[in-house]
C-alpha cells in the first residue's frame, strides 16, 4: 500500500493571524506587521483569474501537451518518411490526391501494420502518423494543418484502421515488456527505448482528440462516422479488451517492480481521452443524471446558474461587507434530516420516540415545530444515490419475494467499463495514484518510486546552459500534463459511476481511500499553491505546430524566463478545481473520512489556497471547510470569522444543519470503522450479486446457491428451445430407448378418475403404466 507522509503547515503559514513574537523583539515587528495588515500589499495580491472550466483545453493545446519538445526533432523524420511513401504509392502530393487515392494509400499502410519486419512495419506507423499531423509538409499555417490532420483522422476510422492500430499497440506493448530486462538494465531510459509505443500512443491519441471536437465543416456521413466511433470505443477490439483497459493493464506493469519502458506520459493521455470520449463530458453527464432521475421519479436535479465573484482575500478591511444578494443554490434537506428532527421533537415535547419513522404523525408538538417541519418537507430532496441505496438494501432484506431488476439490454459506456475494470479495479487506482504521486512536484523522490521520465530523457544529456534549462522546462511541464490527465480521468470516474450506480461509487472511492488518496492530495496542496498556477512551462516558440510555421528564433537564457502574457497557467489550474472535486467526493457524507481531514491538518493548507482568486476553486475549498469546521474547535471558528461568512455567502445551506456548531460531538461516539466495514459489505454484496463470480473471492465466499436462487428464471419458450444444453454420454448411448419410452409410447402422467370424480387407487404410481419410462430406468438400472 502506498503511503503518503503529509506534514501539515504550523498556524503562521495559515492565512490566519500571525503568532506573536516574544521579548524585545515584539516592538518594531509587530509594528510592522500591524501596519501591513492594515495597508495590504499590491504587489502579493493576485488578480481574479479569467479561467473557464471545461472538459479539456482547446484542441490545439491539447494535441501540443502530447508532444515533449525532445521530440521535435522526430517530427522530420516523420516527414520524410511521410513524403517518401506518399510519392512512391501516389505519385503525386497528398492533398492534390482524390479521394479515393487517400483511401487506396491509407489501405495501404494498414496492411503494412501486420508485416513482421520490424523496420517496414515502423516505417508504415511513422507514415500513419504523418497523416494525422496533418501533413505539414504540404500546409501552409497552423489552421490548415488542424483542418487536414482532422479529416484524414476521419478517413482512418472509416477504413477501419483504428482497431487494427489498438492490437498494433498491444503487440507494441507485449513487445517492450518482453525486452524489458535488457532495457532496465541500461544506465538511463531515454527515447530510444519505447519508439514504437510511443508512435502508436500518438496516432490513437490524435484520433480520439480529433474525434472528440466535432469538425467545422461535416457532413452527414461524418456526423454518423463519429457517433459510430463512439459507441465503439468502449468495446473489446477483436479478441483484446476495450482499449480503457488495455491502458490500464499497461499502467499497472509500469508501476510494477520490472517497470517497463513504457511511454506513461502518452499512455495516461491516451486513457483519460478514450474515457471521455465514451463515458461522455459534464454535460452528458448532467443529462444522465437528469434522465436517471426522470426514470426513478424524482424530481429534476437543481444545479446553481449564477456566477459568482471569488471570495475576498484577508487583507480586506474588517468593516467592509460582502454584498447581499439571493443564494444560488437551493435550500436542501435530507429526509433523514427530517425524521431525526421530528423524532427530537418528539421526545422532547412528547416524552417518547417512536421504534419506526413517522414524520406525518405531529399530534402533542407546538405549532412552531410543526411550521419547521411543514418547511423542511418543501425543501425535501431525495438524491439518486439514496434512491439506489435504499432499493438495493429491500432487494438484500427480500431476496426471494423481491423482483430482480437486471441490466438493461442496451449496455451503457459506464456500466460496460465497470465491468471490464471491476476484476482489477483496485490494481488500478493504486497504479494511477503512484503516478500522481511520482509527477507531484512536492513529494520528495524516493529510491523505489517510478520513474516517469522513461519517454522525455534525451539520448545525449544537455550540455550548455541553455540545454539544461530547455530540458528543465521540458520536465516540469511533462509533470504537469502527467497530473492533469490522471485527475481529470479521477474525476471522470467518480462521477459517471456515482450516476451509474451508487455502489459503483463506492467501492472506487474506497479503493482510492485505502491507497492513500486523501493525504497525496492534501501532500500535493501543501505548497504555494498561486505560484503553481501562475508558473508557465512552456516554450511557445517549440510548441507543435507552431515550430512547423514559424523561424525559431536562437533560445536564450532571458527569453525561456520570460513570462507568458496570462496571468495563469490552463492546466495547472484545471488540475488543482479537479483534485478538490475528488477529494470533495471522497469526504462527502463520510464521517470518517472528514476526521482524516482533521487528523492531518488540513485547514491551513486549504486556506492558503484560498488566494488563488477564482470562484469555482474557492468554492470546493469552503465547502471542504465547511465539512470540518465543527471538528476543529471554537478557538478557530473564532479566528476564522471571514471563512465561516464566505461559506454562508457561497455554499448550499441545509436545513437543520448544525456545520458551524458541533452540537454534542461527544454524545454521538462515531464508531469510524465499523462504519466503512458496513458499506464495504453493502457494496461487495451488490458486486457479487450484480456480476457474479468476479468478485466473491473478496465477499468472503459468498454461496453459490444463493446466487442460482437470485438469477432472473427465463420463461420464455422461444429462448428456452435456443439455449444449448449438454447431455450426459451414456444418455448418448442409450437415446432410441428414451425415444421409445417418451416420444413413440405417448403416455400422460395424468391420474385416473371414476365417474364420480374421484381417484383411482394406484393411478398416481408411475409404475401403473407399463410403458412409463420410469420403468425403463428403473429396467436400465
């Protein structure tokens, strides 16, 4: 299990009041930290952020991350190789061809991807890729290339070639795991060592990101291609599972102890887009939930629409208020909430509590509860969770009188790649939390953490200045696009799984949890965390395909410290909204999990990440205060003033809810373990009932005929006569005397009846009749 050390910052580091310094010492500074705190600094003020959340960047920045600037000198091979092929085959240049002649060569090359010869083979891959770049050598601006390397990613797909390049890339990957040991044993991994994988990573990866964007221009042939290749992307390849988990089985041999020189950086890229492609963004994801709710019929899901300026930092003046306007997201309370109200109501007034919960019973309770009561029931919401949580605890507490509702036969994305991860689904957040681990820029490397840099070393190590800090850039920003990815396909996860099924929630965030989630990510928010969003690595001038069009100019010391012209960095700060959202989820309603919140310290490193002005990023800091904030003590509720007004101004408020109090924490002992043990049991049970044999090793065994007895009985009789049933051989042997005894020789089973209607005695024996085939079993015996 990984384990993360988390240190937590002492109260000065905090946003909070500063400590005060002893002896004579205390005069001239705490004059002039009093003077500072009245007259803020304009110069550590950052400004609001313009950032927009989205599901990923623009497709040109995105197509640029996959790209390590230690690769630009492959991009003219790639062109020569290119332009090699396609004047041998086509005799003319690529976008003076018909159409046809595109697809004749693209053919081509495909049937050139199963030659043995690994030089001829390689040769067809850097051709295909040439493609997909969108044949720059023939362009002439950046826009140009966008438009042709998305319409040949459309002509790929329908000719087929996207599944054969997925088994390319399992062979690839067979390949490099099998030449491992001889690889490792080398002083250093650069480059060199993964170039076939890496070629096919970036041609899949390409055309799902040319995919995900619908073109500017397209056609109704088009428009069905990309819906076609949607639905396909989340289904096995052949004889291969779905590529999601083809990614991920190659993650976990990365992580392992051999560690194969895999090219990690292209390969996580490459699962999270694949993932968002079939799963679906925020917005089907929020018309999931919306349909979901409509088929359990509940009401529509109530989402806030008002934006709203970011929270102001400590150095506003004590006096100033914050603006009075309407909440934007509505008033909400649990039933729960309501019948835990009713029930204290009703001893206290009444003088006893009723064994069942019964919230329409009121009689003996004053008029004002009983308004507070009638308020609470307008604001009821029932979530979908709950809603699946109490279904499938009837289904557990009724197994044989309650109806099995099975999957749907059209198989949802989420629902298949569940399944197909289920079997080593903790395997697999462990390799993806090991990554983040390894690409977090505050965590220490250690001797036996993995090394993530195996496809961005060069060949020849940087031997000037100006190479060493090239290269430093270079490894920052691969990092960054590193923890970019592995959140945001986190994310991705946690959401459609929760709208999916609620166990299915579950038991990934347990997992996560169990493998130290929730300190890597405080680890990881436990620095200066404006600097992080503000850095910028990247060198314009060699992003691709901006190198392509335009002079370099010679790179220098002052030019790669020069700051680009926004105040942030895209990626660094859409990492930072989706490891809070995670950890947002992860604690959600879990009271164990809010006191590891506690346990490491984690308000200060929250309230420090509370200057980077940005509302969407604030409000998940407030709310994970919020969740807390009754565990940590008068002293800081009363220090922190302004964080408790700036949750009241922005987070949802619950009816009843007692956040800011921690009324009788000590007469509410939280038995924590007990706790997860509980919903761990609920979620295996739901496992092994739902997907049978995959996970009983971990429910301890369950029995086998409880799981026959809960398999839905086919009654059909047109199924019934297609299903394959096996006969014993010695009934092979012996079948003409079957045949004899129940086919040749009719013969009902029905008793006799006399004219009154009664039974004859021995009718009901199957020996009464001579050509029973009871009797010639009993004659074969």
């Amino acid at each position: 299990m990984m384990e993360v050390p988390v240190d937590g910052p002492e109260e000065d580091g905090s946003l909070g009041r500063p400590l005060r310094r002893a002896g004579a010492a205390a005069g001239t500074g705490s004059l002039k930290e009093m003077i500072k705190r009245q007259r803020p600094d304009s110069e550590n003020e950052s400004p609001d952020l313009n950032f927009v959340y989205a599901d990923a960047d623009t497709v040109e920045v995105e197509i640029s991350e996959l790209y390590s600037y230690t690769e630009n000198d492959e991009f003219h091979t790639n062109r020569t190789v290119g332009e090699e092929e396609i004047e041998a085959h086509m005799k003319c240049p690529w976008r003076d061809a018909t159409e046809n002649v595109q697809r004749h060569f693209v053919q081509l090359l495909l049937n050139r991807l199963e030659l043995a010869c690994t030089e001829k083979r390689i040769r067809a891959v850097r051709a295909m890729l040439y493609l997909v770049q969108g044949v720059f050598g023939e362009c002439t601006d950046e826009k140009e290339q966008q438009y042709v390397a998305q319409k040949n990613a459309y002509l790929i797909v329908s000719e087929g070639g996207f599944a054969q390049l997925v088994e390319l890339l399992v062979m690839e990957l067979g390949l490099a795991q099998s030449l491992d040991n001889s690889v490792t044993k080398k002083p250093a991994i650069t480059l060199s060592d993964n170039v076939n994988t890496r070629l096919c990573c970036s041609i899949l990866y390409s055309i799902v990101e040319y995919m995900r964007v619908p073109m500017a221009r397209v056609t109704e042939e088009e428009v069905e291609l990309r819906r076609q290749f949607i639905l396909e992307l989340g289904q096995p390849v052949n004889n291969n599972p779905c590529l999601a988990v083809i990614c991920f089985d190659s993650l976990v041999q990365f992580c392992s102890a051999v560690m194969p020189p895999f090219p990690i950086r292209k390969l996580v890229l490459l699962l999270w887009k694949t993932v968002l492609v079939s799963l679906g963004g925020l917005q089907a994801q929020a018309e999931r939930m919306q349909e979901s709710r409509g088929k359990a019929s509940l009401a529509k899901a109530q989402y806030p629409t008002e934006v709203v300026p970011p929270v102001p930092d400590e150095s506003m003046p004590i006096g100033h208020e914050m603006p009075v306007r309407n909440h934007p997201a509505g008033l909400k309370a649990r039933k729960g909430d309501v019948e835990a109200f009713v029930n204290q109501a009703r001893a206290k007034y009444v003088g006893f509590v009723m064994e069942q919960a019964d919230v329409t019973t009121l009689a003996g309770l004053p008029q004002p509860i009983k308004d507070s009561i009638s308020v609470m029931k307008q604001h009821v919401y029932q979530s979908l969770g709950e809603y699946q949580t109490e279904k499938e605890e009837r289904l557990v507490e009724n197994k044989l009188t309650q109806p099995i509702v099975e999957l749907e036969t059209v198989h949802e994305p989420t629902e298949d790649l569940y399944a197909a991860m289920l079997p080593h689904l903790p395997q697999y957040m462990i390799a993806l939390l090991k990554i983040l681990l390894a690409a977090a820029t505050t965590v220490k490397a250690k001797s036996d953490s993995i090394n993530i840099l195996v496809d961005i070393l060069p060949e020849e190590m940087p031997t000037t200045v100006v190479q060493s800090m090239k290269l430093g850039i270079d490894v920052n920003r691969h990092k960054e696009v590193i923890i970019k990815a592995t959140s945001s396909l986190l994310l991705l996860l946690l959401k459609h799984t929760k709208v999916n099924h609620i166990f299915q929630f579950e038991y990934l965030s347990q997992h996560l949890v169990f493998a130290n989630c929730i300190p890597l990510i405080l680890k990881f928010f436990n620095q200066n965390i404006s600097a992080f969003v503000s850095v910028k690595n990247s060198i314009n001038d060699l992003d691709f395909p901006r190198f392509l069009f335009t002079e370099v100019t010679e790179l220098t010391a002052e030019s790669l410290e020069a700051a680009g012209d926004k105040p942030f960095c895209w990626r660094n700060l859409f990492s930072c909204i989706n490891l809070l959202r995670i950890l947002q989820k992860l604690v959600k309603w879990k009271h164990s999990r809010t006191m590891m919140l506690v346990v490491f310290k984690s308000s200060p490193i929250l309230k420090r990440a509370m200057k980077v002005r940005h509302p969407m990023l604030q409000l998940y800091i407030l709310k994970l205060l919020k969740l807390q904030a009754r565990y940590l003590g008068k002293i800081w509720r009363k220090s922190n003033m302004k964080v408790l007004a700036a949750i009241y101004h922005r987070v949802r408020h619950r009816l009843n809810d007692d956040w800011a109090f921690g009324n009788d924490l000590d007469a509410r002992p939280w038995d924590f373990q007990a706790e997860e043990v509980a919903l761990r049991s609920r979620v295996e049970q739901f496992n092994v009932r739902r997907y049978g044999e995959g996970t009983e090793e971990e429910a301890g065994g369950t029995s086998d005929i409880m799981s026959d007895l809960l398999q839905k009985v086919d009654n059909n009789p047109i199924s019934c006569m297609g299903q394959t049933v096996s006969l014993p051989q010695h009934f092979k042997d012996n079948y003409e005397g079957w045949l004899k005894a129940e086919v040749y020789r009719v013969s009902s089973f029905l008793p006799d009846l006399d004219e009154t209607g009664l039974l004859v005695k021995g009718s009901l024996s199957p020996e009464s009749d001579k050509s029973s085939p009871w009797n010639w079993v009993k004659d074969q015996s």
